[in-house]
C-alpha cells in the first residue's frame, strides 16, 4: 500500500492553530512530485516561522498527545451534559469534537433558521450541520 497512500495532514485541528495553515504530505516520491506542481499553483509558502513551529510541534512527545487527548474528551462530555440539560438529543461523537444535536423538538424549519435564531437571540454561534456535507 505504501505507494498508493497518500497522508495529507495539517498543524490546524490538533496543534490549535487555525489559520496558519502549515501542514504535510507523506506519499510515494512520484505522487509527490506531481502533487508539488500542483500545490505551487494552488496556494503560496506558509511563513517561515510558523513552519518552524510546526517542526518544534511534530516534535512533541507522546504526552502531548494523550493530554490533549484527556483534554478534549472532558470537553466533549462537559458539553453533551450541558446541551442534554438544555434539551438537545446529542450525538455523542466517537472521533471528532464537533457534536451533531437533533433539533426538531425546538421548532424550527431548519438548522439555518435555528442557527439564526442563536445567533440573534441568546448570541450563540453554531454551523448548521448541513455545512459539513455535501449537497447535491
């Protein structure tokens, strides 16, 4: 499989620095080659010392991973019992910290009508979860 795998990877969601966007490519050296020419023409270098943070973070011990990991999980379940006292029917995610609530119960036509309303009312901001699939 290794040289027809290609593991795209960015310094984003797990080093908390949304907006640097450094990230990699692991991959066989001919699909790097062409992924390169294309990369050249679809976005310029990230600066300099953010790639070098990046290095520093690639670095990072083992713990660093399983604290963010503790972390992110007591979050998660902080959230979820809050939401469930709230009213919301959640999902309890497996691999991801985005949680996805069912909200047919609160009355509204749709998740961006809902979304809306959180915004303008108790000034909450949420994406509606139709934004994380495609649509045809």
């Amino acid at each position: 499989m290794r040289e027809r795998t290609v593991l795209v990877n960015s310094m984003s969601k797990t080093y908390s620095v949304t907006g640097w966007r450094v990230g990699f490519v692991l991959a066989a050296e001919d699909l790097t080659d062409s992924i390169r020419k294309v990369h050249d023409f679809l976005t310029v270098g990230a600066a300099a010392p953010l790639q070098q943070a990046g290095v520093v973070a690639l670095n990072l011990p083992d713990s660093y991973y399983e604290k963010l990991s503790l972390e992110y999980q007591k979050r998660r379940d902080f959230l979820l019992e809050r939401l469930g006292q709230a009213g919301f029917r959640c999902y309890r995610p497996s691999g991801a910290y985005y949680i996805m609530t069912d909200i047919s119960g609160f009355g509204f036509a749709n998740d961006v009508s809902f979304v809306r309303y959180l915004i303008e009312s108790p000034g909450v901001a949420a994406v509606p979860w139709l934004q994380f699939f495609f649509r045809f």
